[in-house]
C-alpha cells in the first residue's frame, strides 16, 4: 500500500489492523505515523516510539487484549474511529473513540476517549 496515494480512512483503518488487531505496533509506526507525531492523551508523551513502547507493553501485560471496530467517521483530513477495546475474554472492555489528522499519507495527530463499559446503564441503548 502506498502511503501517498491512500485516503486518510485507509491509512488509519490500516494503522488499526497492523496496530491492533496484528499486535504490530512497531510496524504500523513505521508505515503510517509521522516523525513529528502529536499526541493529545496527557498520558502519552508525542513521537511514534512513545506509541511503539505503550502498545508493546500493553500487548506484553494483555497478550490477549482485542479491538472490535464498529464504526469509521470520515471528515477531510481527520478520521474517527469508534470501537471496544477488551483486555482478556470476559471483559466488559472499554469504548474508544480516536480521531486521527492525515497528513500526506502519514498520521500526523492523535486525540482518543476512553469510557469504561459499566456492569449496569442508565439505559438500554449500548454503548456501541
């Protein structure tokens, strides 16, 4: 896949594959995010290593941890993608949203909510 001539949907949504469905942080760094990464999670510092060395030492705690896309939100240059993070079999998880800014075929900004699934809910419309 060449970066250059993919919309900025393919570029994320094949960031998200590599990343997280293959457990290839490093690769998908490699492909897809900038030199000059910017991360807006206050826990996150910025650069595609800080990415690599969280996913990689997640993935070594939750080897089992898995990602279930549910949707893809498109809008110029920025991508959101909305999906359910679970840790181990059995975890109620965690709904995600992270929107991503494309620059030139490569992820050049990063903004995420993380909300945990509760046991109960006010209502009965899900989460996703």
């Amino acid at each position: 896949m060449s970066n250059a001539v993919d919309s900025p949907s393919e570029v994320v949504l094949d960031f998200f594959r590599t990343a997280f469905t293959e457990q290839n942080p490093r690769e998908a760094a490699r492909r897809y995010l900038s030199t000059g990464y910017i991360q807006h999670n206050p826990s996150v510092p910025d650069g595609p290593e800080a990415f690599v060395t969280l996913m990689e030492g997640l993935f070594a705690q939750a080897p089992l941890a898995s990602s279930e896309l549910m949707r893809t939100i498109a809008d110029g240059d920025l991508v959101a993608l909305h999906y359910r993070v679970t840790m181990a079999p059995g975890d109620r998880g965690m709904a995600v949203v992270d929107i991503f800014r494309v620059e030139a075929g490569r992820i050049v900004e990063h903004w995420d909510v993380v909300q945990p699934v509760p046991e109960k809910a006010a209502n009965a419309n899900g989460m996703f």
